[in-house]
C-alpha cells in the first residue's frame, strides 16, 4: 500500500484557514490532521469544534483527528457530528480504551490510538484486534515544529513486526518533526501515514513539500 500524507493545521495560517484548505484539497495529500489539545494532558491549547466544523465544510478529505485531551469519552460523539472520519486517542489519557475505541467505531469512525515517545508499542497487543491505526508521537505532543526523536524508528520497526505477525490490518501513523528528510527512512520503516505540520505550511511551496512527503523525493 502507497503510504499517505496528512498535512497537520496546527501549523497553518488560521486568519487564511479557507486558503489553507483549500491548498491542501488541491494537493496531493490524503488526509487533514486536526490537533485538539486541552491545556491538560499537553501544556498547550489549540482549538475546538467551530474550528473542525468549519473545515469540514471546505474540505474535501477525511478529517483526521488527534485528540490530545483527557477523558476523550465524553466528547466522541461530538467530534464524530464536528465531521471526523479518523478519530486518534492517545493511550495514556484512556482508562478503559477498549471501551473507547469501540465506541468511536460503533459512531462510524477509524479508531486510533497515539502513543507518547516514552510508552512502549508492547502494551498495544490486546487493542490491536479493536483498532485501525496507532499513530507514534515522534515528539512529545504539544507543539508544532519540535526536532524528531530517533528512539521512535525503533518503536515503529517493533511495531510493524507486532502488526504483520499478528496478521492484523492496522496503519501506523508517525507524527512530529517530519519533512522530506526522514519521510522515506519512515515509510521503510513500516509507517503507512506522514503526519507534517510545520515541514509544510512553513515552507515557501506547501502543496509541492506535500508533492515531495507523497513521492519521498
Ligand atoms: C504535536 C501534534 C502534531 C504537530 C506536528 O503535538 O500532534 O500533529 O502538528 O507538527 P510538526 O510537523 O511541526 O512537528
Ligand atoms: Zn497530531
């Protein structure tokens, strides 16, 4: 399978969000990566359901959407009526994740769970069977435009072994400091999705460094 790319808004121009989108519905990315972060479980604040909804309306690819936010359950249906195709919980924020992720696929939803740079891809194995996509932090989350941490290679080989021997059918998205450097080194690596939010929107073509992250030139 061709590996996917998701340009990530947080690191857009919100005062030109049509313009963005637009751009990004004319390239040749897959994906739009919404980041929801709550001042809580990430020391940062990003946006909310005005923000999803009104990109739902101008864009014409998935949403995929990356809560970094506690206790996620009580918004599932809210991000899914926002216009959420892919909806991402991280790991550490989920008590009872099976519940959670089922409830997001019972809603109509991809169910993804993120993982922080620290907890390691063996706790994965009893989700596997429930989930679409386990989406790597590359960063420690919170922020765009940080340096990609090289532990998580590792973690990404260790994973795609975890996922093919267990024959399931489930995609690994990496997200944070991405760019058209270590793109191809990740998709060898086993990552079927390319989250990239500054290495994009801060680069003087974004629509061509989209190009570039899908072609891995
Ligand atoms: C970080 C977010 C990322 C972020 C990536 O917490 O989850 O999606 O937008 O930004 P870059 O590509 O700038 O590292
Ligand atoms: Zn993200």
């Amino acid at each position: 399978m061709d590996h996917l790319v998701s340009p990530s808004l947080l690191a857009a121009d919100f005062g030109n969000l049509q313009k963005e989108v637009t751009m990004v519905n004319k390239s040749l990315a897959d994906w739009i990566h919404l980041d929801i972060m709550d001042g809580v479980f990430v020391p940062n604040i990003s946006f909310g359901f005005p923000v999803i909804e009104y990109v739902k309306k101008v864009a014409s690819k998935p949403l995929d959407v990356h809560l970094m936010i506690i206790d996620p359950d009580r918004y599932l249906t809210r991000f899914h009526d926002s216009g959420a195709n892919i909806l991402t919980v991280q790991y550490e924020a989920c008590t009872h994740l099976n519940r959670t992720v089922s409830e997001i696929r019972n809603l109509g939803m991809k169910a993804g769970v993120a993982l922080n740079p620290h907890t390691p891809v063996s706790i994965l194995k009893n989700i596997l069977p429930y989930i679409d996509m386990v989406l790597i932090m590359t960063v420690n989350p919170g922020f765009g435009g940080q340096s990609f941490i090289m532990e998580c290679y590792n973690k990404i080989t260790e994973l795609r072994k975890m996922i093919d021997s267990g024959g399931y059918s489930v995609m690994i998205e990496a997200d944070g400091g991405i760019d058209t450097k270590n793109a191809s080194k990740l998709v060898d690596a086993g990552v079927n999705v390319l989250v990239a939010g500054s290495s994009v929107f801060s680069s003087n073509d974004p629509a061509d460094t989209i190009r570039r992250l899908k072609k891995l030139i």
